[in-house]
C-alpha cells in the first residue's frame, strides 16, 4: 500500500520526470570495466559501452554492427566512463541540518541531532523534502546507491515520507526500517513492527530501485526480548541488508560482529553491514571475513565526530565506504575514497617513519580505493552486479567530463584521473538502471526547482527551532557508561592572542547576520570558571539599531543578558 502525506501530483510527476530510452550505446570513452578472473580493473580506451534495459549489454572497441532501432547514441569521446559510487551508511532524512555542525562531536551529535534528540522536531513533510534533496544532492554527486539507515521512523507517516522520497529520488537506495523506541514520542518497537510488515507485505517497493532492509542498534551486549524478533523478522522476510551502528570503546554503542552472531544472523542470507567499527576487535574482524559480512568505513565522519577507526585499515578486505550524517559535510563517495586513501597511506608511512626508516613502497594504491567506494560496496550488499562495469552490471554509471574539464587535463590513467584530480564538478552524466538521472551536468528531474523551493523552506523552520535550543551539556560520564569527558586540544593557527578558532555564523534574518562563538570558547570559558561568559559578535557592520541578546543566547547565558539590548560591535558580555 503505498501511502504519503506529501503532495502525491509531485510524487507522481518526479517519479516521470527522468528520461527514459531501453537502449543507450556511449561511444568513444575510456572505460573502467571490471575483471573477474584478476578482481581488477579492465581499462578500454575509444570503446562503445551499451546498455539494454537497466543492464549492460556489451564493451567493445569497434561500434556494434547492429543495435535496435531505438538505440539512442550520446558521443562520450575523450570522456571516462566508470562506475556509480555506493555508499554503505547514510542517514539521509538530515538535509536540514547543513552547515549547524560544522564544529560538533559524537557526544553532541547526539544531544542534538541525532535520531532521539530529532523526533519531536520533524513532520512527515520535513523528511520527505530532506531525504529527497539529499538523494538529488547524492546522485549529482555520483553516488548510485545508498544504503540508508533510516532512524527517521519516528511514526507511520515519517516512516512511508522517507521511503517514498527514495523511491521517488530514481536512486538505487537500500532503505532500512530502524527499529528503536522513542519516549518523546510514545512509539516504541512493539508499535513499529506492524508498520514494518505492512510496507514489505505491500506493493510499495514493487518495479522501483528501492529495496526493504532493517537498521537495529541493540543487538548487544544483553539485548532486550525483542532483539530476537528483530532477528526473526530479518530471516522471515529475507530482507536485502540488515545494519547496525557499531563502536564500542568509550562510546559503548557496541553491536560488534560478536554480538550479532550470537543471535543466529551472521551465517544466514542476509548481508550484514557495521558501521565504523571503530573500535572492533581481532576476534569481530575474524568474524567478518568467516561469515563474509562487511565493515562500512566513513573517514570523514569518524574524523569530524572523533570516534576514529584505529583499526580499520586493518579489515579493509572486509570493507567498503560510507558518507554517515551528509549534513555535517561531503555527500560524495569520491571525498571519503580519497580521504581514506591518505589516511592510510599516513597510517602505514608512520609505522615505517617512527623506527627511523624510510619507506621504498607506496601502502595503498588508487586501485583500492577506487575498489572500495565502487564493488566493495557491492559485495557488502552481496550485489556483484552494482559497483562494476561488465557485460550484465546494473547501468548504474558515471560519465566525467575528461574531455573539457582543466582538472583532468593531460590525463592517462583514468582510475588516477578520478581518485585524485576529478570532482563533482566534472561530473557530466549519471545513470541508475540505464536512466539519466544527471545528464549534461544537471539533475534531470523536471520539478528539482520545487524540491528546493519545498525543502528550503522546511530547513528554515527546522532551524529556526534549532536555534533557540541550548547545546547539550558534555559534563560527567558520556551516557552514564562509565567513561567521563574530557577536553581536546584546540589548534592554534594564529600568532599572538588568540587561536583562530573562529566562530559559527548563523543567519538571523536577511538583514541581521551575527556570530555566536564556537562551542570551544564556552568550554574555555568554563575552564577557567567563567561560565557565564560568552562572545558575542556583530558581523554585519551596517546592521541598523540594536538586537536582543536572546538570539545569540548560548550555553551558560545567563538570564540577565537575555533581556539587556546590545549594540553594534564585540565584547565579552558578563
């Protein structure tokens, strides 16, 4: 049964809005195919890729002597053809939230953005809208499958917006149902399930590129009763992915491959995706690799949020890369790729610099990298036909413009040529099941000018909200687990006073911009037993008259400056 709250004409009208033709022959590419008899890439340069339907039909140097009478022919000469990127972790509801993180950590994340702090705030339309611009944001970027763990399941109805968006986006997305009890809103697991079977007993996923998975959080240690329903249903309904937040050390938020395989689900059908892993053990990883179940790697989130991955440079066999909270930053896999690869590249150079060696051997190549953000994440999906270019693959491609584009000018390498020197930006064409959802350079839906309009307009009211709310207070043990907080050291990049911290730059009004000091300066502040001490900073030095200091109030504010006006310039106030 297909059901949403949001606007069904403009449902119906995205879901028509890509070009469609059954036969497509690009002509004249360097293309990145893929080798099963080597598991490495297979290069053809001025080749003829077809596609029939939704799948790759053939890869040849000479243009085929016949094609059907349909074939649409589009000139890729000069160009790269290579596989659509797959991310393994995406929580893609959080669109509204760009640029309110910049500077946050795990800890706060989940104070303030994070699936329980969240519920309360977002209707159904909101997550429709943000979950549909950030698939578009995705697929502009290449990327054309998402494993979606989707904690928006707040209710029925936030459930089908966010499911619906993804059938709606034309992307190859794994949308899995979270499983989790959410007290501000009296909706808990037991209240879930119903809604669950409903939408995979339904036609709601039938001829589209979404597929029904389960996200669950609680498998251990000492999982609660239900966990083994979650289980059950996992197996009853052969479910195309289950995943699962996996972190443990000072976090907890364990759910290592340990715990999982204890209630009977490792060795089954189903893929099994962790994310980060951060802290998994020797045992956990050794699991992975005997039941073939896959770790999703996030670089960037793990470094912005500071729960790291210390040993994941030593499982990436068993790996694939994920974005996590695209809100925060990149939405593309090509900026995690190249990240991880110079992570770990650092990583091992370290181990050889630090016993006074120098190293003679590159640790990791491009060719790993560009595996694991292209068919690793395939295999993780246990889809060898996604994240590959080879006769009978999904056409789910990416066409970059190597012919124009000064970034890649001069290049010989294609796989070099996109890990290291391509961006978005030279992203000239993308297709999902053979169909143009970017072409030219832009987003093919006919309607994207409403998406914005609709989603800019549920991201202000979002934040709006989210700006008179305090920051959740990071004192005592984190979650009551035993582990206490402490205080990193802050860079400094400024000589003198100061550290250049800088602050985060909220927009009140069109006409009144100000910036309220980074979370940082408070903790400083605090530090030293000044808690009631916040910078307040006018940044629009035209700025007529005088504000409330009560739209700049932050953590430890006190009262008094809530009702005191505030002229023109900076001080401390106290």
């Amino acid at each position: 049964m297909r059901q949403t709250s949001v606007l069904p004409a403009f449902a119906a009208l995205l879901a028509g809005a890509v070009a469609k033709s059954s036969h497509k022959l690009f002509s004249g590419a360097t293309i990145i195919g893929w080798d099963d008899s080597t598991n490495l890439p297979q290069i053809t340069r001025d080749s003829y890729l077809l596609i029939n339907d939704d799948r790759i039909a053939s890869i040849t140097k000479s243009k085929p002597s016949s094609l059907p009478a349909d074939t649409e022919i589009i000139d890729a000469t000069g160009q790269i053809i290579s596989p659509g990127f797959i991310d393994t972790h995406r929580h893609g509801w959080q669109t509204a939230f760009k640029t309110l993180g910049s500077n946050t950590t795990l800890a706060e994340y989940f104070g303030r953005y994070g699936e329980y702090a969240a519920a309360s705030h977002f209707t159904a339309d909101d997550v429709y809208w943000g979950q549909l611009s950030g698939l578009l944001e995705a697929l502009n970027a290449g990327v054309t499958t998402s494993l979606d763990h989707a904690h928006h399941t707040w209710s029925n109805e936030t459930a089908y917006a966010g499911v619906n968006a993804s059938i709606e986006s034309g992307a190859r997305v794994f949308w899995s149902y979270a499983f989790h009890n959410v007290p501000s809103l009296n909706y808990t697991v037991e209240d879930q399930i119903p809604n669950f079977v409903e939408i995979a007993d339904g036609d709601l996923l039938k001829d589209t590129n979404v597929e029904l998975g389960i996200a669950y959080d609680f498998f251990g240690p000492n999982p609660p009763p239900v966990a083994k329903e979650i289980a059950r249903l996992t197996q009853e309904y052969n479910v195309s992915v289950l995943t699962t937040h996996a972190v443990s050390g000072p976090f907890g938020i364990t759910n290592m491959p340990e715990d999982v395989h204890a209630l009977g689900i490792l060795n089954t059908s189903v893929p099994v995706v962790f994310s980060h892993g951060s802290f998994i053990t020797a045992g956990g990883a050794n699991l992975l690799r005997k039941t073939n179940q896959y770790l999703s790697i996030t670089p960037e989130s793990e470094m912005h949020y500071g729960h790291t991955h210390p040993w994941s440079y030593f499982i990436q066999d068993q790996s694939a890369l994920g974005v996590d909270t695209h809100f925060t930053f990149s939405t593309d896999i090509l900026t995690q790729a190249r990240i991880w690869l110079q992570s770990a590249r650092y990583y091992f150079f370290d181990k050889v610099l630090n016993n006074l060696e120098v190293p003679r051997n590159n640790p990791m190549s491009v060719v790993q990298a560009f595996s694991l953000a292209t068919r690793a994440g395939g295999l993780a999906l246990r889809r060898p036909d996604i994240g590959v270019i080879k006769k009978g693959a999904k056409a789910d491609l990416i066409v970059w413009n190597a012919a124009e584009s000064p970034a890649l000018l001069g290049w010989t390498d294609p796989v070099a040529a996109v890990m290291l020197h391509a961006s978005v930006g030279d992203i000239l064409h993308v297709t999902v099941n053979g169909d143009f959802v970017k072409r030219d350079g832009k987003l093919t839906a006919k309607n994207y000018k409403e998406t914005k309009k609709q989603f800019l307009e549920s991201a202000k009211k979002i934040k709006d909200a989210y700006r008179k709310f305090d920051y959740p207070v990071l004192e005592g043990e984190f979650n009551n687990g035993g582990y206490s907080y402490a205080s990193a050291q802050t860079a400094d990049t400024e000589r003198g006073e100061g550290d250049g911290y800088g602050e985060l730059y909220l927009v009140i009004s069109s006409e009144k911009t100000l910036a309220i000091s980074a979370v940082h300066d408070y903790a400083a502040a605090y530090a030293r037993g000044d808690e009631n001490k916040i910078l307040v900073t006018f940044i629009n030095a035209t700025m007529a008259g005088h504000l409330k200091v009560e739209q700049a109030a932050g953590p430890g504010c006190p009262e008094c400056c809530r009702s005191q006006p505030l002229q023109r310039g900076s001080l401390w106030w106290s």
